[in-house]
C-alpha cells in the first residue's frame, strides 16, 4: 500500500489517538506533582512514620515495573474490593492516569526534594529568624525556589510519561499506540503505520525538549544576572 495512501487513511485515528496520549499525560502529571510535593514533604519531614510511608512508596514504585504497576491498578485494586461486594470497575482511561499519576509522583517526589536541598540551607535559618514558622518558611522561601529548579526536570518528566502511555495502551487504552494497532489489525501495513507513529512522538518530544532547554537557559540567565 503507497505511504500516501496508509498517511490518509491512518491520519484521523492517530489524531484521534494522541489527543487521548496527550489528555492522559496532562492530567497524571497534574496529579502528580501535587502528590510529588506531598511525598517530597514527608520524605523530609522530622515524622519517622511519615518519613518511612514517603520512602516505601518510593521504594516500591522505582522498584516495580510500570507494566506490573498497570495490570495492578486494572486488574488487581478492582478485584479486591469487589472482594468485599462492591460492584467497583475502573475504565481503561481512568486506571491509566491514575497509574502514570502513581508512577511519575514518586520520581517527582525525588525531583523536588533535589531542588530543595539544592537551596542553601541559610535562607530557611534566615527566615525562621525572622519569625516564620517552618511551614511558612517552607512555603514562602524554600519552596518556589526549589520549583524553579525543578522546571527542566518537570518537563523531562513529561516527556517520560507521554511515552510511558504506550505501555498503558494494554489495557486498550485508546492512545495513539492502541489506534495503530486497530489499523494495523485491518491492513496489515505495520512497517508504514509505526513509522508514523514514530515520526508524531518524535516531533512531539523534540518540541517538549526544546521548550525543556529553552527554559533552563532562562532559569541559567536569571542566576547569573542576579549575582
């Protein structure tokens, strides 16, 4: 089959398919970084039991296969309550986000915790001795500084799990992966098909890469200007 005639007929399903990529992207990191801020939190807080919660969910999800992780969330939360006789199911769309939103936190977690230790410890000193509380120096001073740092790498993150919804797309996940396969089933045109799919990450990701870099030369120039 002509790759013209392959890109016509393939190109509203993997439309159709990356706005499901991107939507489920998009919301799991949204997820995400309020629980990576969370977790970030108790990771360093002076709790041992918050402490030791925070790093065993680390543990377990840098620890697990996004795969083991997905199947655990589909298949594996549902059966148990429904143990206890509660009708309960999770659609493909929604065991997704939550999955990625599972998976992407706990490396955010580790992100944010980089970029506040990365602030030199004087400024919470300074702002405790000034009357803060440490939630409030925590908050006001230490905080959107660390975020700032963290900028690049939240982007890269992103760009993580836009791929990592290919791996979802088992659960028939409707992504562009899930699409190109559907096609694929019907014309058996494989090598065509995936090499578009190919192309549409690859575009995709080299503009969050270069929004990414553009980003980090500003944080870089804003540091050097203010010294």
């Amino acid at each position: 089959m002509n790759f013209l005639v392959v890109l016509k007929e393939v190109h509203p399903l993997l439309v159709r398919g990356m706005v499901v990529t991107l939507e489920t992207t998009l919301l799991a990191l949204i997820f995400a970084v309020v629980l990576g801020l969370l977790t970030c939190i108790m990771r360093i807080s002076r709790f041992v039991l918050m402490r030791g919660v925070a790093q065993a969910y680390i543990a377990v999800i840098r620890g697990t296969p996004l795969l083991v992780q997905t199947f655990f969330i589909y298949f594996g939360v549902p059966q148990l309550i429904q143990s206890f006789g509660i009708d309960f199911r999770l659609t493909a769309f929604t065991a997704g986000v939550i999955t990625l939103s599972l998976n992407a936190g706990a490396y955010l977690a580790e992100i944010f915790r980089g970029g506040i230790l990365a602030i030199d410890s004087g400024q919470m000193e300074a702002a405790r001795s000034l009357g803060m509380s440490y939630g409030r120096a925590m908050y006001r001073v230490v905080l959107p500084q660390a975020l700032r740092i963290s900028i690049p790498s939240l982007v890269n993150q992103f760009i993580i799990s836009l791929k990592d919804t290919s791996i979802i797309s088992v659960i028939s996940l409707a992504d562009i992966c899930y699409e190109a396969k559907i096609y694929i089933g019907r014309t058996m045109q494989s090598f065509t098909t995936w090499t578009l799919v190919g192309l549409v990450y690859l575009v995709i990701i080299l503009v969050l890469s270069h929004i990414s870099n553009q980003i980090e030369k500003k944080l870089n120039y804003g540091r050097k200007s203010s010294r």
